[in-house]
C-alpha cells in the first residue's frame, strides 16, 4: 500500500506547476502561526478590540474635571441725535474667561459605568479569541484540503497510468486473438473515465489552492502532511467538557456580557440619586470706550468656587422606565449564558464523536485497502489463468484506488476532527498549539510601521498596545491588565 506521504512526495512538481507565482515550503505549524499574525479578519477584531478599550477611558473620565476657556473680542458703534445733544460712542471690549467642573458624585453613575465598560472589553477580548479560533480552524481545513487533494491528485494520475498500460497490453492480446473487442472497449473506456477523474482532480487542487491562499495568505511550494496532536487531546469525554467550560471563549464572552449588563443596572439606578459638583469661574474683561471725544478705560476682575447639587425630584417616569429595561437585558444576558453553556457542550459532544469516529473510521479503510489489493492481485492471476474477465480486473482496480481515496480523506478528516476538538475546548490558540510567532510577528511590525510612515494613524503615546497574556494577541492596553483584574 502507498503511504500518504510516498503519494505527497511525487506532487510537489505538479503543485508548483498549478500555483504560480513565489512560494515556499511550510509545514501547519508555521502556516498556522503566519495566519494568526497576519489575516486580516483576525487584524480588523484585533483593531475593534483597541476601540472597545477606549470605552474604559471614556468611562473613567466621570472621576475627572473638565475645564473650559472663553474669550471674545467686539467692536461697537452707537450715534446718538437727540436735539440739541449728539453722542457718538466707541467700543472695543474683550473677555476672558475660564471655568472648571470637579465631579464629587454622580450618583455611583460613574462607577457602575467603568465595572460595565470592563466587562464589556473582556466580552470583546473573548470574541476575539473566538475569531482567532474560527480563523486557524479555517485554515487547518484549507492546509488539509489542499494535502488531500495532492494526494487524490497523484492517485488519480497513477491510476490513469494503470489503466493506460492495462489498455496496452488489452490491445496486444486481442491481436493474437487471446481477447475480444469488448475487452479492448471496456478498457477505453475505463481509461476515459479515468482521464476525466484527473481533470476534476487539479480543478478541485487548485480550487483548494485558491482557498488556501484567501485564509493563510500565501503560497507554499510544498507542504507537509501533519500528524495529529494527540499530546494535546483529552483522554475522556469528561475532561473535554470541564476544560470547555473553562477556557471556551463563546462561554466567556456570554459571562462577561452579563457581567457588563447587570452594571448597566447601576448606570440606570444613578437617574434616581442627587449629583454634586464643585465649580470654579474666573473672568476677566477690559473695554475702551470713546464717548463724544472723552475715552474711558475700564476691566473687571470676577471668579467664583461653588458647590452645586442637582437633585432630581421628578424624572417623568423615564429613570424609572430605563431601569426596568435594563433589568430585562440583564436577565437576557444571564439566559443567554445557560445557552452558549448548552451549546458548547453540544459541540463539544460532537466533537469529540467525529474524532473517535474518524480514528475508528481510518483504520477499517486501511483494512479495506490490504484487502483490496490482495483481492487485486488474486483477480489478475485469476485472469491469466482464464477464470476471469479484464472486467474484473478492471473492476478490483477502481475498488482498489476508491479505498486509496478513502484513506486519504479519513486521514484528512482525522487531522480536522482533532484540530476541531481543540477548538471546542478552546485551545486553538499560540499558547494551545505551541505555534512560533516571533519570525512573522517581527515582519508583520515591519509592514505595520510601512503603513503608518504613508499616514496611518497611530496609538498616543502611552497607549501602544500590548500582548495578551495568554496567547499574545495585540489585544489591549497597559491599563488593561487592571481592567482584567
């Protein structure tokens, strides 16, 4: 029997030939780590996420004072007749002002809307991770995809190979009379179908090619077939489902949106309590006026510190109104996460059943293939002897070479089923798979700095971002980790 990889090795050439253009070796791994550096679903979250953190920000601002300047500057004429008197008046005034407002209390507004903005960054950071999982899955998929098609690709030419030597020698015996001319059309037409299965082979190779181009990113000139993670996979059903529960990012997104949702309780409840603020105002302003010839200077010098509470006494129903509403939401949110807690363990179930099924799978395949080509050559052997027809010799082929096939799609789909289980625990990160991402992080900060040197917006200062934590995804801010905390 053929191995996947003796099948692998003979493609490489092909490969080339069907994807143009610079390529480069690569194994999943690195094709892996490239894509999480570098896809731009995953770089456009990423960008959201930076964006969500400056919620925080802005709700933080509620502790700080704001300040105001003013200044104006006016000319001004008047002409007064009023026989015998005529007054004409000229002036020239300017104002400058400035006014501060230091919030004392806001009706715990503030603080609730800071604890909601937190949670709602940390919901957001799990999308994220939820993005980033769907992504190296996706491309796990393509890389695979594109291994099997190679390989179905090479059997498919090996076979039409066959088939063309068997129509020879089909040919050479019907003329010493030895077969018939059904023999010889059977064989045409065993080779035309084998012929038209080659063609769809490298359309579904390139297709695949295609495809892995639009996830990963690039083109490999050859690829190498993965093995499966097992150091990785748990041992049971009920290990899977413990680790899902604590690290599927869907699960932690719904968390901490309920999280973010019952401070929304909070931020609504404020309505109903008194503010106090302390205010300060300092303005100055001079005039020079002109009045019939006479001019007269003047400037006043006011400030002003107070401390001004607003009490609401009569809110026409709405704080009222938006309390129970938020109340509603939160209780969504906290049903919601009783669902995507059913969910993952659905999902992880399943999982877990493809993969023990695909291992199970692959091993009566390989079974069948054994058989197949014991049954192929005790068929050809038979045909000598005259106690078979070239049809079923024809025949044990194509079962042989459908069984071939068989086992290169259930090697493929065992590798899928493992990586799809990592992904329901969520561990389809760096830090879960071991990835290398210090090679494409450092090209991926060239390109970022090419972007901003043509006029890219950049983070202020003090507000670049940082790694994750946990699997080093440019994710938040230095402020971040004490909104983590």
């Amino acid at each position: 029997m053929l191995s996947l990889r003796k099948v692998l090795s003979g493609v490489s050439l092909t490969v080339l030939m069907l994807s143009g253009g610079y390529v480069q070796a690569e194994t999943l791994e690195e094709a892996l780590a490239y894509t999480y550096v570098a896809n731009p679903g995953v770089l456009a979250q990423r960008a959201y996420l930076r964006s969500v953190y400056e919620k925080i920000t802005q709700s933080q601002s509620g502790y700080k004072p704001t300040i105001a300047g003013e200044a104006s500057y006016g000319y001004s004429y008047d002409r007064n007749r009023m026989r015998p008197v005529f007054t004409e008046t000229e002036d020239d005034p300017y104002n400058v002002g400035v006014s501060a407002v230091q919030p004392l209390f806001s009706g715990f507004g503030t603080v609730a809307s800071v604890k909601a903005a937190k949670a709602q960054f940390e919901a957001e950071r799990s999308n994220l991770k939820t993005v980033e999982q769907n992504t190296l899955m996706n491309a796990v998929t393509a890389y695979t995809n594109v291994i099997r098609d190679m390989a179905v690709l090479k059997l498919n030419q090996n076979n039409e190979a066959v088939l063309r030597r068997q129509l020879d020698y089909t040919k050479d015996r019907f003329r010493v009379g030895e077969l018939t001319k059904t023999d010889v059309a059977q064989s045409e037409a065993r080779l035309a179908g084998a012929v038209a299965s080659r063609i769809d082979a490298e359309g579904a190779l390139k297709i695949s090619y295609a495809t892995y181009r639009q996830v990963i990113g690039k083109m490999p000139e050859k690829i190498y077939e993965p093995s499966v993670p097992e150091a990785k996979l748990p041992q049971t059903l009920a290990e899977a489902l413990e680790i899902a529960e604590k690290r599927n990012p869907q699960l932690k997104a719904a968390e901490q949106a309920a999280k973010s949702a019952l401070s929304t309780i909070d931020v609504a409840k404020s309505g109903h309590y008194p503010t106090l603020d302390l205010q300060g105002t300092f303005y100055h302003a001079k005039s020079k006026t002109n009045l019939s010839g006479e001019i007269y200077k003047g400037h006043t010098d006011a400030s002003d510190v107070q401390l001004v509470m607003n009490i609401p006494l009569y809110t026409a129903g709405n704080v009222a109104s938006k309390v129970r509403e938020s109340k509603h939401l939160a209780g969504q949110a906290r049903i919601n996460v009783d669902s995507v807690r059913r969910d993952v363990a659905q999902a992880m179930t399943r999982s877990w059943e493809d993969y023990q099924s695909s291992v199970a799978s692959l091993k009566s395949l390989e079974e069948q293939v054994r058989a197949s080509e014991l049954a192929l050559d005790g068929v050809k052997k038979e045909e000598q002897a005259g106690t078979r027809t070239i049809l079923d010799v024809l025949d044990a082929e194509q079962e042989l070479l459908d069984a071939r096939v068989s086992v290169v799609t259930a090697k493929r789909n065992q590798v899928v089923a493992a990586y799809q289980l990592l992904a329901s625990m969520g561990m389809m990160s760096p830090s879960g798979l071991g990835l290398d991402l210090s090679r494409y992080r450092r090209k991926n900060a060239k390109q970022a700095r090419s972007v901003e040197n043509k006029g890219a917006a950049s983070p202020e200062r003090g507000q670049e971002p940082v790694e994750n934590r946990e699997n080093g995804a440019v994710a938040e801010t230095p402020d971040a980790k004490t909104a983590a905390s």
